[in-house]
C-alpha cells in the first residue's frame, strides 16, 4: 500500500523553529500537487501551504512568510520548513498528496506544540 509518513513534529519555544518532513512510501510513478494542512483543537482543517509538481508554491495567509514548503521528486517527499514559531502555530499537521494511479492521501499527523 502507498502511505504518506511523516516526522518532525516535536516541541519547540516561541521563535523557534521546526522541519517537518513527508515521504511516500512504497512503489509510486510520480506525485502531482502536495500540501500542508493543520487543525488545532476546536477548529477546522486548515490549508498551510501548498507545492504543484512544478514546484509553484501557495501559502496561507498567517504564515506570514515564515514558512516554506519544498518537495525533492526524486525522494517523493515535501518538506515544510517553520520559522519564528507562535503559540497559535500549534497544532497537529498533516501532508497531503495527489498521486496518479492511487488518489488523493493523507499522511498520519504530527503534532508541533509551540509553549514556553
């Protein structure tokens, strides 16, 4: 089975910063558009910053450019890197990815909590 695995979260003091990693496991021809997706409790699902194939990028609006979102296609993975971290970054994220023949898929989550 194609699965997406992610790693990095952690804890991390205001102003930090954190690399958050996502790679597709198993036997794929390629990925089309990737993402990063949060949801802190009692909220919605939010988009974080997305990567087409090509490598154009989108980002959230709070991101407020501290963060960039990378993939390397040769590795199948997307990287998101977090600067200047605030309490209300934390939450648990999520990789997305859009991958032909499988379909759309979700990776597991991993939760960065920002505190003193």
């Amino acid at each position: 089975q194609v699965q997406l695995v992610e790693s990095g979260g952690g804890l991390v003091q205001p102003g930090g910063s954190l690399r958050l990693s996502c790679a597709a496991s198993g036997s794929v021809v390629g990925i089309y558009n990737m993402g990063w997706y949060r949801q802190a409790p009692g909220n919605q699902r939010e988009l974080v910053a997305s990567i087409t194939s090509s490598g154009s990028t989108n980002y959230a609006d709070f991101v407020k450019g501290r963060f960039t979102i990378s993939r390397d296609n040769a590795k199948k993975s997307v990287y998101l890197q977090m600067k200047s971290l605030k309490p209300e970054d934390t939450a648990n994220y999520y990789c997305n990815a859009v991958i032909p023949f499988v379909g759309q898929l979700w990776g597991q989550g991993t939760q960065v909590t920002v505190s003193s």
